[in-house]
C-alpha cells in the first residue's frame, strides 16, 4: 500500500511540474477572459430574466439587446485592457513578462469564482428560499465556498 502512494504521490508531482512550466499566450488569455465575462453575464442574465420582475413586461428583443450591450461594453473594457497589459509586457525585459500574463488570468479567476458563487447562491435562493441576501449565519458558508473556488482557480490558471 505504500508503495502505491509512494507511486502516485510520484506521478502527482510530476504533473503539477508540467502544469506549473505551462504558459498562455496572449490570444489563449483574450479567449479565457472573453469566456468567463460572457458565461457570467449570461447566467447573470438568464437569472433576472427568469424571476418574475418587472423586466417580464419588456420584449424579448428588449431582453436580448440588454444582454448584447452589457456584453459589449464588458468585453470592450477587457479587450483595452488587455491591449494595454501587452503594450507593457512588450516594453519590459523578458523576466517581467509572466506578471503581466497573471493579472489577467488572476481578473479571470475571480469573475469563474464569482460565477460558481453566484451559481451556488441563485440556486439556494431559487429551491431553499435563502441566499447570501437573505441569511446572517450562512454568509461565512458562502464566503469559504468563495474563497476554495478562487484557490482552486488561481491554482488552475497560474
């Protein structure tokens, strides 16, 4: 039996090694954060669409549009951004290169953590009645959820 944890713990640290030397390029960077600030604002989307407010007397075409245009002015923002996090990684020496990488992978960690948060706390509020909003006690079971799917995600990303 040790010997297989031995063989495993082995084989485990050998990936993370892989998995640490890995580098995204700047187009895998652009892709990664237009993915994540699109997924949240869609599920962001879909869930005030759903609940009954007064949006449900608006058009669908009203809907839509409202979604196309928050998307548009939150990708926008990335894209200058990003434009400019590349300028700057262009203009420094080759060791500093890897900071400007993060900064935006790190933005995108927290917009998937946020989203697996929001995902989380939609569906209590939605089947269980009670949501960060609506609970005192429950607020520091939201936040340690908050906080292993940010490490997690940094983790995974950087």
């Amino acid at each position: 039996m040790k010997i297989i944890a031995q063989f495993i713990n082995k084989q485990f640290k050998k990936e993370i090694r892989i998995i640490r030397k890995q580098t995204y390029s700047w187009q895998a960077i652009f892709i990664i954060t237009f993915f994540s600030l699109s997924t949240y604002l869609l599920l962001e989307w879909i869930f005030y669409i759903t609940k009954p407010s007064f949006f449900g007397s608006d058009s669908f075409t009203i809907k839509i549009n409202t979604l196309l245009f928050s998307s548009s002015i939150a990708i926008s923002m990335a894209t200058v951004i990003l434009c400019l996090l590349y300028m700057l990684e262009k203009l420094f020496r080759k060791n500093s290169q890897l900071f400007f990488k993060r900064i935006p992978l790190s933005v995108s960690d927290l917009v998937f953590s946020s989203l697996v948060l929001l995902l989380i706390d939609n569906f209590t509020y939605t089947v269980f009645d009670f949501g960060i909003v609506s609970t005192n006690a429950s607020r520091i079971i939201y936040l340690i959820v908050f906080a292993f799917s940010v490490s997690i995600s940094i983790y995974q990303f950087n």
